[in-house]
C-alpha cells in the first residue's frame, strides 16, 4: 500500500469515499459522471487496507470520528459494487461495474461508453444505419437514448429499426465496428470478440428514456415495416419504472396483491423515484421499517430483483387488463 504522500488525488478521494462509508459515499457518487464513477471505482478496487495514518492525513479536514479510528479492513470489490448500486441502482450501476472488475482491455465500442452523447452522435450522422445500430446496442441505455435524441430523424428511425431486429452478430463485424470507431473516435482499442446485442427489448428500453412524441414517432415507422415486432417493442415498454405513472389509488391496489417479500425484492434495485413512489403510499412506520429492510437486506442476485419486478408488473398487468387500476407508459398509451 502507497504511503499517504504517494497516493494520487483521485486515490485519495476513493479513501475518503471509504472512510465515509456506503451511505453517504452513495450520496456523493450520485453526481458524477461515468467518467468520474470509473476513475474513483477503478481506485477503490486496488485500496484494500487503509491505516490510521493514512486516513489522518488525507481526511483530517472531514470529521473527527474518521481521524480516530485505529484502522480499517475493506472488503474493496464488495464495497464498491454496495455503493455504485446505492449511488445507481442495481441495473445503472451493473454496466459500471462490469467494466471496472471485467480485468479486460477495452474495446473500441467500450471506450464510447465513457464518451459524451453529443460527441458521439456528431460520429454518428454520416456512418450506415447499421453501423449506428451496432454502437446504440453496446452502449448503455441512458447513454444509447441520449445519442438517439440527437441524431437526423431518417437516421434514427432506420437504426431502431435494425435495433429491434439485431441479435447475434459475427466477431468479424464488430472487428469492422472498432474500426470505424478507430479512425473516427477513438485509437488504439482492440477488436471486439461475439456478443449478443440488440433486440426488441433493447429497442424498448431505449425507446422508453426518449421523449414521448419522439417514441411514437419512431415505433410508427417500425410498425410500419413490422407490425407485430412493433407490437412486441411496446409490450416490453412497460417496466418497472411505469409505477411512477400510477395515481395513488392505484399503487395502493396493486400493493394489496403483493407480497412484502417480493416488495422489497423488487426494491432493492429500484430507482429512489420508485422506492418514495411506494413508500409515499404507506404509512409513515411502514414506510420506515421497509427502509431500513433495504438498508440491512444482504446482497442479492440481480436475477432474482428482476423476477420479482417482473411479477410485479405481471400483476400491475391483469389488475390494468380488468379495469381495476390504470397503467400506462410514457406517450400514456394505456395497457
């Protein structure tokens, strides 16, 4: 372990970040960008024993408490994973993860992902709808919908479209991909190996982040060429983030046909806007003790949170299909 003296600034914000611990360091890490997340990510990963000198010397100027204590014993992979999840939620914070521990090299693709939208889709506009397609499916959702919102509408549309209708694509094409990405983004990165990428879900959830004239737009022309995958493709807007668009009443109904354990499942990798969306429909010491549940619940599979959003939404579906409740996605088409 470096000497205090020796670490680097952003080496010296990850022991901070440590120090602070997993609540409060989630807080902070809410507002930074990818670029940063990876940066401090990458540094707490190789921080596996922190002294108190070295925590005296570097945060001194925070809190008394962290200058006291004799030492600290850092579980690094654990804690960065519990606190990008805490700062992301559990589906965000996979990507960032995944890149920090993969111990791969990037690929050309991967080396967009930290890049802004704007840059990218200046890229973008002149290369084959193809081509746009295969970028939009590598890269995060947030990240793919923001390139969309700035790309020529003709161009956008087409890509979608190949989007929703992509699923395994040879080595040999994303080896092309990087290098198209290599000579007009980015250099020296390494060809990418077989990935299966695309599809209508992928559609969907990127489709699901834009704005909601934009959305019709786009699954009107992919209606057109295919109706049914268009079809498809809408099915498989309505995700767990849809609860957001249920009035009260119905958040109510729903939680009467749901179990707590499944609840809180479903919550652990939620996004906060949801978790106060059902905690604000339960009574105030309710609301609390399932708080604390997700504070203290163990880690858990990501399978298993997204089976029970998943049943979740299967039940927010019947209860919608028999007019008890209203469920509808963002351009408010009603399900």
């Amino acid at each position: 372990m470096p000497e205090p003296t020796t670490l680097k600034g952003v080496e010296r914000a990850a022991v901070v970040l440590m120090a602070l611990g997993e609540s409060h360091a989630a807080e902070i890490l809410r507002h930074l960008d990818p670029r940063e997340l990876h940066k401090l990510g990458v540094a707490m990963s190789g921080l596996t024993r922190v002294n108190r000198s070295q925590i005296s010397e570097i945060v001194h100027t925070f809190n008394e408490e962290v200058s006291n204590q004799s030492s600290m014993m850092l579980d690094s992979e654990n804690y960065v994973r519990g606190v990008l999840i805490r700062a992301l939620g559990r589906e965000k914070a996979k990507g960032v993860l995944e890149h920090i521990f993969s111990g791969e090299s990037q690929t050309g693709v991967d080396s967009l992902k930290w890049m802004d939208a704007r840059a990218i889709a200046g890229g973008l506009r002149q290369e084959h709808p193809q081509v746009v397609a295969l970028v939009l499916s590598s890269l995060q959702v947030e990240q793919a919908a923001e390139i969309v919102s700035l790309l020529p509408e003709a161009l956008r549309d087409e890509a979608l479209l190949r989007v929703a209708t992509l699923e395994q694509v040879p080595s040999d094409a994303l080896m092309e991909l990087n290098e198209v990405i290599e000579k007009q983004v980015m250099r020296n990165i390494n060809a990418a190996a077989t990935s299966k990428i695309g599809g209508p879900k992928r559609a969907a959830e990127i489709l699901g982040r834009l704005d909601a004239d934009i959305e019709g737009q786009i699954l009107d022309k992919i209606r057109e060429t295919d109706a049914d995958l268009g079809d498809k493709i809408e099915d498989l807007m309505v995700v767990f983030e849809n609860l957001l668009n249920l009035s009260d009443r119905d958040i109510q109904a729903l939680m009467r046909e749901i179990s707590s354990e499944t609840l809180m499942m479903a919550l652990r990798g939620a996004d906060e806007a949801v978790r106060n969306k059902i905690m604000g429909n339960m009574s105030r010491r309710a609301a609390e003790l399932l708080r604390d549940d997700l504070e203290n619940m163990p880690p858990v599979k990501l399978s298993d949170v997204e089976a029970a959003q998943k049943d979740i939404m299967s039940t927010a579906k019947r209860l919608a299909e028999a007019g008890e409740i209203t469920l509808g996605t963002k351009g408010d088409q009603l399900v």
